[in-house]
C-alpha cells in the first residue's frame, strides 16, 4: 500500500452498524440517503490509535458544500453526493446516489437490507492528548483519558462499505461508542479474559493430573503382572490392592526383594550392627538367611512379603 494511503489510514473511521435510510427524491425520483456518518463518541480498537481511542470533536469542522460519496477508501468507485450535514454532537449526512450501474448496486442491496458501513476522512489540523484519569467533555460528553481528541478536522470524503469487504480488513474498522469509559471496558475485558486464562490453565493442570494418575496407575498394574510372572505365582486381590495402595519406594523395595528370594541366589545379607531391624522386617531377613524356608507355608496364609512391605510404606509415610 503506498506511504501516502498509510497515512491517509490514520484518519479514516467507520461507524459500524448505523443503519441507511434510503428515499426517494418526489421530484427527480433520485435514490437519497440518510446516515449517521460519526456518533460523538470514542472511538476504540483503531489499528494506528488503539486502544486509548479517539474523540472527533465536531466543533469547527470543516465541510464543502458538497461531499462526494464513494465505495470504499483510495479510488473507490464515485456513488453519491452528501448535500446536508448535521454536526451537533453527531455527524450525519444525507444527500442522493449517482445513476451510475455501481451506485445503482448499492442501491438495490441496501433495499434489500445488505448492512453497509458509513465511514469517513477526518483530517484534524492538530491532536490533543489527554492524560490517564484526566476528564474531558466533548460533543457533549464525557470521556476520560488517555485518549487523543482531532480537533478543526477538515472532512474530505464520505465511504459506504461493505461489511467484510477487502479495505475493510485492510485498515481493521472499528465502531463508535457512545458514553463509553475505556478504562472500566478495558478492566472487564482484561478480567474476562484472566478468568478464562485461570479457568483454562485448571482445566489443562487438571486433565494433566489425571493423565499422570492414569499413567502411573496402569504402569503399575504391569509391573504388578510382571512381578507375578517373575514369581510363577497368582496374587489374591487383597495382595494387588495392597501393592497398587503402596507408594514407588515401598513397592520397588518389595519387588526387589521378592525377585531376589524367587532366583534363590541372593546372598544372606549382614544384619546391621546393633540388632536394630524394626519386627515388621525380622521376616524378610530371615527368610533370606534361611533360603527361603522361614515362617510359616505360604500357600494357606497372607503372603508375608506383603505385610513387610506395608509396614514399610507405614513407617515411610510417618518419617
């Protein structure tokens, strides 16, 4: 887009969802007009201004006798002419379509309720700048800071545009608000959005948790069926619920050990200096000190592995 048209874009406004009003002229059967061109009010989400906004004020503006409407900005199609004005707090315009095929378009979409947009060249002869929390009233209104207020602003043209039409999507058109307050705006949508952000961070860190609850509940379930292969043995439900409940140390523990006792090659292990091994695990080291042959038959009672490693994982969890 050339440099020229760049800045041109700095002075274009679009006000949105204004309805048209068309008629027709008793006396020559023209097509005419009757839009609201400007509310009076911020204009917010401009792509050069932002969000802060701007304010026109309509005081001492400058308009020709006639203003030509065209379709679109930079070389848009001639369709009509704007002939009356009013610019008391607002800026409307009315005046006829062209009889030119394209205006006649326009015309006969219009009629059948196409919703164009009213937007306009507004070139200010100087800008003033209003502070954060200073208030200002203009176009009979109040508007709070910041802000940038166009003031003596020459109008050079009046666009009708469609909605969703390419130079639409080129300069981002935005709407006029009347009697808004950016700052209280921007802190509802500033908090809309953190609560769907934290909303949407808790549901991500909840499904993460249960993917890794998942995770970890089914890989032990496999280490608990391999360990059962590892043994050649069946355990009963209460010695998988046993297990499942048990924390990775404990479980790990248990399975080493129980691996160790089934290859029947682990060494006796030296008992530590003082006789301090708590009761709960006197079994374990017996049973390897006596190749396995300890207590009592395993096949009729509770497995004593299984007591052991509760134990431990009691006393872990009290540590």
């Amino acid at each position: 887009m050339p440099e020229e048209n760049k800045d041109q874009l700095k002075h274009q406004f679009t006000a949105v969802n204004v309805p048209i009003v068309l008629a027709e002229d008793g006396t020559s059967k023209r097509r005419t007009f009757d839009a609201e061109v400007y509310s009076g009010g911020r204009i917010d989400n401009h792509y050069f201004w932002g969000r802060s906004g701007v304010v026109i004020d309509l005081q001492n503006i400058q308009l020709k006798t006639k203003i030509g409407l065209v379709e679109e900005h930079f070389g848009g199609l001639r369709v009509g002419v704007a002939t009356e004005f009013e610019t008391t707090n607002k800026f409307r315009a009315k005046g006829h379509f062209l009889s030119n095929p394209r205006a006649q378009e326009i015309v006969s979409d219009a009629d059948e309720e196409y919703p164009f947009q009213m937007s306009w060249w507004a070139d200010p002869e100087s800008i003033e700048e209003i502070s954060a929390g200073k208030t200002i009233t203009v176009n009979g209104q109040e508007f709070t800071g910041p802000l940038h207020v166009f003031r003596n602003v020459r109008v050079h043209e009046i666009t009708i545009c469609g909605v969703g039409a390419d130079t639409q999507t080129s300069i981002q058109a935005f709407s006029s608000k009347t009697n808004s307050n950016p700052i209280e705006d921007t802190n509802v949508t500033e908090l809309e959005q953190a609560k769907a952000a934290q909303k949407k961070a808790e549901e991500e860190r909840d499904a993460a948790q249960n993917e890794l609850k998942k995770f970890k509940a089914d890989k032990r379930a496999e280490d608990i069926t391999a360990l059962e292969t590892t043994l050649n043995k069946q355990f009963s439900a209460e010695e998988k619920k046993s297990y499942t409940d048990m924390d990775d140390v404990s479980f790990n523990f248990l399975s080493q050990q129980l691996k160790q006792f089934s290859a029947g090659t682990q060494q006796p292990t030296e008992q530590p200096k003082g006789n301090n091994i708590p009761n709960q695990f006197a079994y374990l080291f017996s049973h390897q000190a006596n190749g396995g042959q300890g207590g009592a038959s395993g096949q009729e009672e509770k497995h004593k592995f299984t007591t052991g490693a509760q134990a431990f994982a009691t006393q872990n969890k009290g540590a």
